[in-house]
C-alpha cells in the first residue's frame, strides 16, 4: 500500500502515463473483487428463479416463508401458499431463496 502512494506522489516526467496505468489497475481491482462476484450473484439468483417448482418452500422479499402452489409463467406470478388455505400471489422475481435452506440457520 505505500509503494500506491509513493508511486502517486513521485513527479511523472513521462507525461502522465504512469497514472493512466495507475487508474486502470484500480479499475481492474474494483472489477474482480467488487463487480464480477455480484453479477455471479444476479445469475445464480436468476437461475434459481427459473427452475422453481410447484411444492417448493421459498422465501419472498419481505421475509414471507410458503410453498409454491401455481406458476403463471405468461404473467411471471407464482402462488405460495403460507398457512393452510391462505395463499399469497406474489411476483417471481420477488422470491430471494429457497427456504429448506434458511432454516439451517435459526437452529
């Protein structure tokens, strides 16, 4: 981290190009470990909401846990069921996970 900020302070007599470089490092850097994990991520997430199923425990954005019931894949809604008889429509891309693997996790 000090060689960055030496290299940053050292007068460039080559016409800036060493900052050039310097700014498309970083770029680079942001790229790896801040964007390209996220757009996997988006896609994993995208993949999952394709190939839900009709019986399958999600849970919704707003932390709603239920079994899918119906898909309509012409209007993207499914129908999850919460309780017995009570059942939600909700908008597919509103489901952020499957819910066998949430509660892993409140044990």
């Amino acid at each position: 981290m000090q060689s960055l900020l030496i290299l940053l302070q050292a007068p460039s007599g080559d016409g800036g190009m060493g900052m050039i470089l310097m700014l498309v490092a970083m770029f680079a850097i942001m790229y790896f470990f801040m964007i390209r994990p996220q757009q996997k991520k988006q896609k994993e997430l995208q993949n999952f909401r394709k190939s839900i199923e009709k019986g399958q425990e999600v849970v919704t954005a707003g932390g709603i846990y239920g079994t899918v019931r119906d898909i309509d894949d012409v209007n993207n809604i499914l129908i999850i069921e919460v309780a017995n008889g009570v059942r939600l429509r909700v908008d597919r891309n509103s489901v952020f996970g499957s819910a066998t693997g949430a509660d892993n996790y409140s044990k």
